[in-house]
C-alpha cells in the first residue's frame, strides 16, 4: 500500500518506518508540524529527520510551518486555562488533517503517524484523530501500536548519534516538561534524604563501633609497648650487672683475696758487737 508517514521526528520514526516496510507499505514520510516552537527547534529536528531519511533512500515532504494556526487551534485552548487533552486533541487535528489532505493530493492510499509509538502521546485520541482526518478522503488509516518499540528506537537513535528533544513540541509541553522533571528531581533528593535519614542510625553505631575498636586498639599498643620498654630494661640492667661483674679484679677467683698481697716481713739483722 502506497502510505504516507507522517513523522515527529527522527528518532521516533525509526522503528515505525522499519516496521510498515517490513509489512509491504512503500512509504513516503511527511513531516507536517506547525506545533514544534521555536523555529530553531523544528529546523533541528526537521534536518535530523533528513540525515538519516537521505542516507536511507527514504523520500521526505515537508509541510508548511504554520504556527499562527497552530496557536489559533490549538495553543489558545491551554491559552483560556483549558486541559492539555484538548490541547492535544486539536494539534493531532491539524497536523494529520494536513497530512491526509497532502496523500489524498498525491494518490496514496494509507496514513500512518510514528505519534504512535511514544509513550508520551496520548494513544487513543491521536487514533480517533487519524481515523477522522483519513474519513474525508477515503485513505486507509494504518493504526498500529508501536509503543512496544519505543526503547528500540531510543538506543538505535542514540546509536546513530541523533538529536533527541526533550519536550514534546509546542512551548507548552517544553514548560510543561521541564516542570516534570525538576518535580522528580525534588522528588529524588527527598527520597535520598529519606534515605539518609533512615540510615543515619545505622551509620552513628557503625561510627561508634569504629573510634571504641580504635580506641582499645591504641590502649592494647601502649600496654604492648610498656611490657617491651619494661623486658628491655630488664634485659639492660642484668647485661650492666653481668659486664660489672666480670670487670671487677679477681671477683671471681676461688677463696682469693680481693687486694695485693701483703708484703713480706724483712727481717732486720740485730747488730752484734763483741
Ligand atoms: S504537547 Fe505535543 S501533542 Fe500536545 S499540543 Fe503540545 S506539541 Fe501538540
């Protein structure tokens, strides 16, 4: 079947693109999305689209970026305080309608949208939409739930080094966006805190446990070093009383007199005279 695709973005029409031709949809991807803001924004994503389309043989048309319209269909219902289903509601209206009208113009047959495989979309109003925006002209609406291969197309689009947004499109679902995640960034340090807070009893006796063990472990050093200090005192003062002794003259000779002998008596001839 000649199907017209109508794409996001890149990374969401790898899996859906690959899937349809695998089942025999010769396919031509449209990439009609006066929702994307700012200018800047969907030129990025519009040459990501391109790179990869042009080195896959893939056509690409591209519609008109009408954000005047966009705001005036869709924008202005967040604008008066309305709910972001119905925001969305009429942004898959205009772009598919455009979409329906451009394949009706060109002879194809189906209409098919990669809206369908991210989680983020709201599934089954962009069905009933592409059902409504295929009835005027008798184009098949080829609906399939690609959702299952969202985080196929998550790694091989960052395999391939492709821009990834972070928002949906619209200015809306950036600020909307970004509130999300700064609410479960906050949501993870409380979590964290929680944590902490929990474990900070645990960590306290651990801590309490480790200064007691070094603390007895320095006292069982002292008492160590003491006891060698006293056995090599010991140790010295016998050493110094060895060495006294064997200095000492005669200290050791059996029954020996401890001074020089004492002299003999010189006997003194008495004088004789006759
Ligand atoms: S959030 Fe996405 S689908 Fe909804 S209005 Fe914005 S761009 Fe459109």
């Amino acid at each position: 079947m000649k199907t017209l695709l109508h794409a996001c973005c890149g990374p969401c029409s790898l899996e859906p693109y690959k899937l349809l031709a695998a089942q025999g949809h010769d396919l031509t991807i449209a990439f009609m999305n006066s929702n994307i803001q700012p200018r800047a924004e969907y030129d990025h994503r519009l040459a990501t689209l391109r790179a990869w389309a042009d080195a896959n043989g893939i056509p690409v048309v591209e519609g008109a970026w009408d954000d005047v319209a966009w705001r005036a269909e869709a924008g202005a219902i967040t604008a008066q305080g309305g709910p972001r289903e119905d925001r969305c509601r009429h942004c898959y209206r205009l772009r598919l309608a455009e979409a329906a009208a451009w394949a009706a113009a060109h002879d194809f047959e189906g209409l098919s949208t990669t809206l369908a495989v991210s989680p983020y979309q709201l599934f089954d109003i962009c069905h009933e939409e592409l059902v409504a925006a295929c009835r005027p002209y008798g184009l098949t609406p080829v609906w399939q739930d690609f959702r299952p291969h969202y985080p196929d197309a998550t790694r091989e689009s960052r395999k391939l080094g492709m821009y990834r947004q972070n928002y949906c499109g619209c200015l809306y679902s950036k600020a909307e966006a970004a509130a999300e995640r700064a609410a479960r960034k906050r949501q993870r340090a409380a979590e964290r805190a929680r944590r902490e807070a929990e474990l900070a009893p645990v960590r306290a006796a651990e801590e309490a446990a480790r200064a007691q063990k070094k603390r007895d472990r320095a006292a069982y050093d002292a008492k160590q070093r003491a006891k060698k200090a006293a056995r090599n005192a010991a140790r010295a003062k016998l050493k110094a009383e060895a060495a006294a002794a064997a200095s000492a003259p005669n200290a050791a000779a059996p029954g020996g007199a401890s001074a020089a002998a004492p002299a003999p008596a010189t006997a003194t001839p008495a004088a004789h005279s006759a």
